[in-house]
C-alpha cells in the first residue's frame, strides 16, 4: 500500500486500527492532542463483548494482553431501590461474555503493541481542509500541518474530521452524568462498598439513579444519573465541590444513607458528563480519502457499546485496507456500509436501554432485560 495513513485521535478505536495495520504491515501516524499517554485519567471501567471488543483485540493479535488485565469478579452486577434493597443480583460466575478491564490498561496495552514513535502526542487539530483527488491537509496549533492520501477521523463526539464528510453536530440527549470517586471503600466506607458489591451497582428511578463499579483496590466509581436540562446544571458552580455534591445530594433526599453517600463521601471533584447525540441513522456519502470511526461516525447514548464499536469500526476499517490495499476507496466503501448498518441497529438499542434505565418502568423495565 502506497497511501499514507493518518489517524487523528489515540481514543481505543485509533488504536486499534493502528494496531491491525500494524498487524498487516501497513504504517500509521497517530496525531492526539494530549501531551503525553499520562497527561489525564482515562475513565473506568469497560465490559468488553465477545461479538465485537474481542473480536477487535483478536484481529490486533492482542487477546492474551487483554486477559492480562480483566478484573475478575467484575461481572458481577446487582439492581437496588432507594432503599437499599436488592431487587436482581447477579453474580460474576466466570461464565459471561463481558469481562471488565479499566480503559486506561486497555489503552496501555494498546500502546505498548505500537512501534515507537506511532502516536504523535500534543498535536491538537486545528483545522482540515480537501486538497483534491482524496489527499487532505490538518493543521495543528503549534505544529507544522501534515498532508495525507488517507485520514481517519477517530477524534470523538467533537470530531474536527467530521466535518469534511458531514454537517451533523452532536445534541444534548436530555441527560448528564456527574462522577466521582470514593477510595479503599471496603475499609473507609464499608457501607457504600457492601451496597455496591464485587460488580456493577444500578439504583434507578424515572429521570434519575446513582450508578458505581467496584473498580482495583476498593475503589468505588460513582456516576450519578439526572435527566435535567442543560440550563440546571449551568446553575451550578462545579468549582465549588462541596455546594455542587450537596446540589446533586438534594436530588436523592430519602434514598438509603449507603447510596447517597456514593456521592456526598466522594473523594474527588464531582465532573459533570453531559451526554450529546448524532443522529441514529447518522451517515454520509462517499468523499474519497477520508472516514471517520467510534463516537466521530455514530456518538450515542451510553448503553456499554461505545468502546466496543470504536474498537470494533478500528479492526474492521483495518482488516478492510489490508484486503484491498491497491484499492482503499473500495476498502472504504465496504467498511463504511457494514458501519452504517450496525451503528444504526446499536443507537436503536442504546435508546431503548436508557429508557428502560431512566423511563417510567425503571428500574423494573432493566431488570426484566436482564433476566429476559
């Protein structure tokens, strides 16, 4: 393959692409903005799928690494009330398909199988722009532009590839997530630790919940749920912890002691997630020489996906370029199509989750989903 391969973004999804045409032998830059693989958290925990996130990191030859890292017993998942009663428990047997590892292993790991050199750290976009017959010019702050014969857009819900191939801007989805931390919550705060369990905890009603995983060393990982409008949460100073943690609070005044201090007894700032859309059935034409890949091509709703397809649309758009490598516009084309389709069916899914999650049946509309 003669073409030049440029992936804006070192997010799971660019990496993996990375990795799989390292893989065949085909060269990649990575151009991220952030200084350095250190520079910031990567998140919590992910369960990764048998039907697409394995199937990805088997394509980057990488499954042995990946079950280095899973942290077993995380499985486990259990459904309480306000009260604290356990409505669905289920535990981690070793039998299910969706080990959970912390994304910033998995992104270690991702790293450590690509030459040096492959990432370009703190190189922020500042610009894209078509120099015809499918080459592209992206300019950097700071940075000396680079040119290209074929750009992967795998830079997230603020995609500045996007732009070349779509009009769309991602929507607030009408819910936020505020996260925070409690730590060696076994020891410090046994009750929040015994409430959440060795797994994934869901305390749901209608527009609302408090959400934790039990991360490595008893750290318990709180996401707050409220389905409020951006304005709300724009009258809130998130500068000042301790007035936003008791705003927050007051939205779970009578819930059980044990869940509400997942987030009163939180140990870092509270960070506000709003969470943002494209459109379900969000697609585009042709345009040689680019695409896009994860939340740049189909941002949706949480619903334990996200990663998932970004990893999943890396390997695949991979496997595509390898099959045809003296034909990369075919190679998109049929990547493009098969990515169109499943995203589609997938923001449906995400949909129709969160109202089982957040609707007028929560939590019983999840726990019906959960025992079939």
């Amino acid at each position: 393959m003669r073409t030049s391969v440029t992936i804006v973004g070192a997010g799971l999804g660019g990496l993996t692409l990375a990795r799989v045409l390292h893989v065949h032998g085909i060269p990649a830059t990575v151009y991220e903005a952030e200084p350095s693989a250190e520079a910031r958290t990567q998140g919590g925990q992910l369960d990764i799928h048998e039907n697409n996130g394995q199937i990805a990191l088997e394509a980057a030859g990488l499954t042995e690494a990946f079950r280095a890292i899973i942290h077993e017993g995380g499985e486990a998942l259990r459904v309480l009330d306000r009260d604290g009663a356990v409505l669905f428990e289920e535990p981690d047997d070793g039998a299910g398909g969706r080990p959970e590892v912390l994304r910033g292993d998995l992104r270690r790991v991702l790293l450590d199988s690509l030459p040096d050199g492959t990432v370009r750290w703190g190189h922020k976009v500042t610009g894209v722009r078509s120099l015809g017959d499918g080459r592209h010019e992206v300019s950097f702050a700071d940075r000396p532009s680079v040119t290209t014969g074929l750009l992967v857009g795998a830079d997230g819900a603020w995609s500045r590839v996007r732009r070349l191939l779509s009009g769309a801007r991602p929507v607030y989805a009408g819910t936020s997530y505020v996260e925070t931390y409690l730590f060696d919550g076994d020891t410090r705060h046994p009750a929040s630790a015994k409430a959440v369990g060795s797994g994934s905890l869901f305390a749901l009603t209608r527009g609302k919940g408090i959400q934790a995983h039990r991360e490595n060393g008893g750290t318990l990982h709180t996401y707050v749920a409220l389905s409020k409008p951006q304005d709300w949460f724009a009258d809130i100073d998130f500068t000042d912890s301790a007035a936003a943690t008791a705003r927050i609070a007051e939205e779970f005044a009578g819930w059980a002691p044990e869940l509400v201090a997942l987030i009163t007894d939180g140990e870092t700032a509270p960070v506000l997630r709003q969470l943002h859309t494209l459109p379900d059935d969000h697609r585009w034409d042709r345009v040689p020489g680019v695409t896009l890949l994860g939340d740049a091509a189909h941002l949706m709703i949480p619903s334990g996906e996200g990663a998932n397809l970004a990893m999943y649309d890396g390997a695949e758009l991979g496997r595509a370029i390898a099959a045809r490598p003296d034909d990369v516009e075919a190679a998109l084309t049929a990547y493009e199509e098969a990515m169109f389709r499943r995203s589609s069916e997938e923001a449906g899914e995400a949909v129709l989750l969160h109202e089982r999650m957040f609707g007028a049946d929560a939590p019983h509309g999840l726990i019906g989903m959960f025992t079939g």
